[in-house]
C-alpha cells in the first residue's frame, strides 16, 4: 500500500513539473488552431452552399427575397452561428490537443488569433478602400446584414457570433486537453 501511495506522489510533482514547463499559453497551438477553425469554416460553408445549390435554394425570384427576407437573414443567421460555432470548437479542440496543458487558454488562444485577424483584415480594407477588403471579397460566412447599416438585428448577431465563438473555442481546448489527462491516467493509473 505504501508503493502505490509513493508512486502516486511522484506522479503528482512529476504532473505538476510537467505543467509548469510545459504549460501555459502557447501561441503556436492558438494560430494552428485558428488556420483549422477557418479551414472548417470555408469547407461547411460550401458544403450548405452545394446543398442549397442542390435543392434549388439559391433559384429565388428577387421579388420573394424581399417578401422573406427577415427569415432568410434569421434561417441565415443561425446557420452562420452553427458553422462558426462547429468551426471554433474544432480549433480550439486542435489547440488543446496540441499543448497538452490547459485547453481553455489555448482555445481563448484561438478566438483572439482570430479576432486579430479580423481585425487587421478590416483595418486594411478600411484603410486601402473597397478594392483591398479581403473579408468582401471572399465568400466567407457573414452577418445576414447589409454592411452599410449595422441596426440593432446586426449588433444582436455580431454579439452572438463573439460570445458564441470565444465559449467553443474555450470547450474545443479543454476538450483537446482532457485527451491528454486519458492518457496520464491509462499510463500512470491516476
């Protein structure tokens, strides 16, 4: 009985060891977390866009856009929040996996390399005009809003898109991290 109580102490300052060398944000994991929440992204927007392509969503008279417009950009909209959501937590579950020690930071990692990026991207097409904004000429998701006014229905998506993105990025690390805690315990028996 004493063996095992000694064996899982010095497991335990072998653990903690680890953890403070090892440890700690690591922005290698947050950007390559951040390239694969963006490439998860760009491939479940088209694949719902072959989907709507396939059955004949995209084939809408201008005239019934108008009439349904508020629920194509609620429909589109929690759609939008699906992919990002699904892309984010996948980032963040790659950052985690990554670093072996706490996901959470590394998924939060993930969100603000993104954040980031956005950003930059919006500065630069801000500052170099309409022709340089990348994020418009891409096909990527986007808030269901007419760019040019931001009304109260906009500010309530962007809110959810950053609030809902920022909590998966965080789960998708501590999940990636509590692989790592699997193997500890089927290795070590703690």
């Amino acid at each position: 009985m004493e063996s095992s109580a000694v064996d899982e102490g010095t497991m335990a300052a072998a653990r903690t060891r680890q953890r403070e060398d090892f440890g700690g944000f690591n922005w290698g994991a947050a950007v390559l977390g951040w390239l694969v929440a963006g490439g998860i992204a760009i491939i479940l927007t088209a694949i719902l866009s072959a989907a709507g392509g396939a059955i004949g969503l995209t084939e809408v008279s201008e005239s019934e856009a108008r009439q349904n417009a508020e629920t194509v950009s609620i429909v589109g909209g929690a759609v939008l929040l699906v992919v990002l959501g699904l892309a984010y937590f996948v980032g963040g579950y790659n950052a985690g996996r990554l670093s072996r020690f706490d996901g959470g930071r590394q998924g939060l990692g993930v969100w603000i390399v993104g954040l980031l990026v956005t950003i930059a991207l919006g500065a630069a097409g801000a500052i170099f005009g309409s022709e340089y904004n990348v994020l418009q000429r891409l096909d990527l998701p986007r808030i269901p809003v007419d760019e040019g006014s931001l009304a109260t229905g906009g500010l309530i998506a962007l809110a959810a898109i950053i609030v809902l993105t920022l909590l998966t990025a965080i789960a998708g690390g501590k999940a990636g991290e509590r692989y790592h805690k699997k193997v500890d315990r089927a290795a070590y028996g703690g």
